[in-house]
C-alpha cells in the first residue's frame, strides 16, 4: 500500500469515526482543549481523563484532534532533529492499551 493510499484510508476511518460521536460530545471536547492555556502543548495522554469523563468514545479522538487543529485550536507541534530538519513530537502513549504506541502533540493555539 503506498502512502497516499493509507493516508486517504486514515482519514476515511476519521471521518467515520467522528460521526459517531453526539454534538454533546464534541462540545465537550473541545470545551476540554479550550481550556488548555494558548502555547502549551498537549496531547491525549494530557487530557484523557477528561476525555473518559465525558463519555468521548477512544476510537473517535483522533477524529477530534484533527478536527480540533482545523478549527484552528491545535496546531502540529514540531522540533529540530539534527540531519532529518524538523520534525512532529510524538511520546509514548500512557494509555491502558498502548502497546508502545506513541501519540501526537500538538500546542494550544489562539483560537479564531
């Protein structure tokens, strides 16, 4: 499978996995990033409890995130890798079911 085809397959799976979640629940998520101070990074590990507290399903958070960096809430947060330029922060999810996964991060942005 070549990359596009992946890419194009993620965020098919995005799609679909937002629309599952209530307009109660997207509410509640970003109400839970815009209350993330403006510069800060974050990522899920950051506010997963806030998250499982809402009722936010797990398999539509990645949906919300990008949701949330269209918005213009988050953006992509990067750092400079000698040799490779710069490049997104990824850190080790501490999720329940991780596996060793690693999650985006992202910084709070001054929203529209």
């Amino acid at each position: 499978m070549n990359a596009a085809v992946g890419l194009a397959e993620k965020q098919a799976g995005q799609r679909d996995s937002a629309r599952a979640v209530t307009d109660e629940q997207r509410e509640a998520f970003l109400d839970v990033i815009r209350a993330v101070p403006v510069g800060r990074t974050v990522s899920i590990n950051d506010v997963r409890h806030h998250l499982d507290a809402a009722h936010i399903p797990a398999a539509a958070r990645g949906a919300l995130f990008a949701a949330a960096v269209k918005l213009g809430l988050l953006g992509q947060y990067y750092t400079a890798v000698a040799g490779l330029g710069e490049v997104p922060v990824r850190v080790p999810s501490t999720g329940r079911s991780a596996h060793r996964a690693h999650v985006q991060v992202y910084q709070r942005t001054d929203s529209p």
